[in-house]
C-alpha cells in the first residue's frame, strides 16, 4: 500500500488485458489532451489580459497627454485675434477670451473650462446640439469611452441660463466625474468648496451649494428633476427649486442663493440605484 501511494498516479499497464490496456490508454490520451487545452485557454486568458491592460493604460497615458497638451494651449498666445462664435439672433456676442482662442481653433464644439483644484477635475467643457455625442468622443473628437464633460445643451452662456448643467462619465479610473461622489463627505466638500468654471467668454469661480443623489425620472413622474432646471422665470421658480434641492442635500453648507443668482451643476452616473444620479450644485461667487 506504501509503494502504491509513492507511486502516485502511476498504471502497471502488464496486470491488465488488452481491451482495459487500451481504454486506460485511451482515457490517459483523453485527459492529457484536456490539460493541453486547459493549458492553451489559460494561456490565452493571461494574453488576453495583458492587451487589455497593456491596451487600457496606453489610452489612459494618452488621454493625460492630450489633456496636458490642451492645457497648454491655454498658456500660448492665441495665433487668431478676435475670435467671434457666429450666432444668429439678437444676443451680442463677446470676444473669446484669450486662453481660449487656440482651443476654440481646434475644436468649435468647445464651451469652456473646468478646474477643481486638488482633484483630476481639469477639462474641457464641450457642448453640441447632439446630448449624446461627448458621452463617447474626446475633444479631438475621436472615438474614447471616457467620453468628455460636456454642457446640456438647452444651456446658453450667452444668455445666461440660471443653471448651467455639466455631465461627465463616472469612471472607475476616476477620470472625468470619476471622483465626483467623494462630495458625499462634508470634509472633502469643505476641502474642495471652489469650482472654477470659464465659458468662451468669462471666467467663473464657483462655492459649492447642494450635494445631493438622484435620478432619471419617467416623463410621467411629478417630481423635482434637477436636470429639468435650467432657466428660472420668477423668483417663486427659483426659489421652489432652491427647497427642492435643499431638502435632498447631504449637508447644510451655509450656502444660499437668491433669484437673479448663477448657478453651475455638476452630474454624474450613480450606481446605487437604476438611472441614479450624483449631483454637485454650486453659486457663482465671481
């Protein structure tokens, strides 16, 4: 029994008839063709792996780059002089300002500039009468599932809309809106309380007001949507949406706003529940 269990899986073919020598023959080349495979797939697997990952940060490497790249375009003189966006109608439109010029030059869909400091929030803001094309292009408007941070766009700069409403991915990698729930604490918020937006045409400076989560609503449902709220006709308006929002924050930040005041959304996907939202909104200070 000893020299049997040293001798681990090992067959004495001799003790055996032919007809059981050449089924365990068979059943042997049977399993030693299953390990190949097994072999083969996890080989594969473990390639597959390595180009997806090998793949997932050459893009990534290469969105930073191209990010760095257009956030030095904002630090060059600008090659064209008094750039004008051509919009029909009887709004006046201002001068680009001038750290925008060049990357108006390369992509018109632009609209302006975020920058939370201290966060990976540095981007482009975009906006195309399409609401779903920046979901899955980047500012060069190639094809990139980290999509780009892009305006509603029912919101004029121009007019302006009370509410400008910003839409970013929820990346894992925290790129784009990745990191934008960490607001559920009121430490970061404190931390991270100033938003700087610029559109083409002024520059913005933000003090968060509201943190709250939400959702897409059926058409049918009576209920505050947030993302609904972009223009408010009359003080009662605003300030029923001001109550609304109030009520669904994390936190009081002490923050207020009045009617006549600008306010900036920031909206991203939540998993928490199906069609979840988490929802950033903060007043323009300056």
């Amino acid at each position: 029994m000893a020299d049997r269990k040293k001798s681990g899986t090992r067959v004495n073919l001799d003790q055996y008839d032919e007809d059981m020598k050449k089924e365990i023959l068979r059943q042997l080349k049977k399993r030693e063709r299953r390990r190949k495979f097994l072999c083969f797939l996890c080989i594969v697997a473990a390639i597959g792996c390595i180009g997806y990952f090998g793949a997932y940060y050459y893009l990534a490497d290469k969105s930073d780059g191209q990010f760095e790249e257009l956030a030095e375009l904002k630090s060059k003189k600008p090659v064209s002089e008094g750039i004008k966006v051509h919009k029909t109608g009887a709004v006046e439109v201002p001068d680009i300002l001038d750290e925008y010029k060049n990357l108006y030059n390369k992509n018109k869909s632009l609209i302006g500039w975020l920058k939370i400091d201290d966060t990976i929030i540095d981007y482009p803001v975009m906006q195309s009468p399409d609401s779903e094309y920046y979901l899955t292009h980047n500012f060069n408007q190639e094809q990139d599932k980290n999509g780009s941070i892009f305006m509603d766009p029912a919101c004029d700069v121009l007019k302006p809309s009370t509410n400008l409403i910003l839409y970013g991915h929820h990346m894992k990698s925290g790129k784009m809106f990745g990191d934008l729930a960490r607001y559920e604490d009121e430490t970061y918020m404190k931390e991270h309380a100033v938003i700087k937006f610029d559109t083409l045409y002024e520059k913005g400076t933000y003090q968060v007001m509201y943190v709250f989560r939400s959702k897409l609503y059926q058409d049918s449902e009576i209920t505050f949507k947030y993302y609904q709220f972009i223009d408010a006709n009359s003080a009662q308006e605003f300030d029923s949406n001001m109550r609304a929002m109030a009520e669904m924050s994390y936190y009081d930040t002490g923050v207020t706003a009045t009617y006549g005041d600008r306010l900036l959304t920031l909206s991203t996907c939540d998993n928490q529940e199906q069609d979840g939202r988490f929802v950033v909104v903060a007043k323009k200070i300056r």
